[in-house]
C-alpha cells in the first residue's frame, strides 16, 4: 500500500450500510479498515475488498481504542454500527438490559469512536472526516421505537456537539440520518449503495447533515411546534 493511500476505517462494516460504505470507498481507491462483532462476514468482506478486518464490540471503550491503534494514520473514520430495540414500543416496556444494550451499541459505538479517533486526527494535524450514521429516526418522532429512537436523537446532538467542538480544525463531522433502508434492520427502502454514495458525497462537500428531502417539511414543523410549545404530532413525508 501506497503512503499516500488513504485509510478509511467503517465499524458495523460486516452488512447494510456498513458494508455498502467499505464497497463504495474501496471503489474510490481506500484502503478499508473493517470493524465489526461478525468476524465471518468482516473476514469475507476484508478479502473482497483487499482490506484489513478487525473484530471489535463497538460498546467496548478498550476495544475501540485497540482499533484506533491498529489502524493507525487515517483519513475518515465512518461511525456506523447499530442495532435495532427489540422492544419498539412504548418505551417504559422497554426492560433495562435492553436501554442498556441499544445504548452500548448506538450511542456508546459513537462515543467510544470519538474518544478513541479524534485525539488521533487532531494530532496527525491533517484533513480528516468523521462520519456519524444516526437515523431518520434521531431527527423526526413517532410513537413506539423504544430505545432505539432514544438512542438516534442522542446520536445526533452527539454529532452536532462535535462538529461544533471541532469548527475550527481541519477534522468535519458529518451526520447521515436515513429513512428505511435495505439492510439486516428492513427488508424495504433504499438502496444502502445509494445511501453510501450520499453520504460519502455530504462528505466530499462537507456538509453536516444527510437527510431525504422528502422529509425536510417534517423536520420544520418538528422545529416549529416545539418552538410553540405544541404536542407532538406524526411527521409524514412530503
């Protein structure tokens, strides 16, 4: 590999957008770092793509910091594991090995993934990316979706509080928020290659946040209403 080669490292890389990432980067000449706790799939997407698999429980702050270490020099770290709420309705159903599991994974896989790559790239003083995958589901609210839309609205201040905390280095932050996708989590909506590009092109271009306009009408009167002071009412696309 070349020195100039850039390195980009993918957690939850072993499916869904994850995996459609890793594809879409290495397309673009990266040398992929793969993370997940599938080290089958991860071993079998690392020999498609000429890349490296590291097995890692992204809820394990010490497991994400081995990662960083192996990695080492890279340019674009995609936060992207998750896991769905087995428990989608109301969220007091929800036990709490549950809140704590969804939490780990989601919330926790960002954090840990901060904490761990973020002192790196500001140290290496280069131009780097951190890419965030929340939700739809952690920009808009609909009733039911227990931890899980707990654990996206949590993702995405996350990302926001970064970026800002960040505005003045040369390391962006971008937050890719989907609707349905065709992953392990759904067997309907988008296609994850088409998300991937998305999101790699908010990157390109530097914008924070990826979300289908189609719903950017719900998201303002998301906004509006609570500015009101209104109760919550089902957002529906445009």
């Amino acid at each position: 590999m070349s020195d100039t080669t850039p390195t980009a490292v993918v957690t939850g890389a072993a499916g869904g957008i994850g995996a459609a990432l890793a594809r879409a980067l290495a397309a673009r000449g990266h040398h992929v770092v793969l993370a997940d706790v599938d080290a089958e799939a991860l071993d079998a997407l690392a020999d498609e793509l000429g890349g490296r698999a590291v097995p890692t429980d992204v809820a394990d702050p010490a497991a994400v910091e081995r990662l960083a270490a192996r990695a080492g020099p890279v340019d674009l770290v995609c936060l992207n594991a998750g896991v769905l709420s087995t428990h989608p309705g109301p969220v007091w159903e929800a036990p709490a090995a549950e809140w704590d599991r969804v939490l780990g994974v989601n919330l926790g896989g960002v954090v840990n993934g901060l904490r761990a790559f973020v002192p790196r790239l500001l140290d290496r003083g280069e131009p780097a990316h951190v890419l965030v995958t929340a939700s739809l589901a952690g920009m808009l609210t609909w009733p039911g979706g227990g931890p899980y839309a707990a654990s996206k609205h949590a993702v995405v201040a996350v990302a926001e509080q970064a970026a800002l905390d960040l505005a003045a280095t040369p390391v962006g932050v971008t937050v890719l928020c989907p609707a349905l996708v065709r992953t392990g989590m759904s067997t309907e909506g988008a296609d994850p290659m088409d998300v991937a590009a998305l999101a790699l092109d908010a990157v390109d271009r530097g914008r924070f946040a990826v979300i289908d306009p189609e719903w950017h009408p719900a998201l303002a009167t998301r906004a509006e209403a609570l500015a009101a002071g209104r109760h919550p009412s089902l957002p529906a696309p445009t």
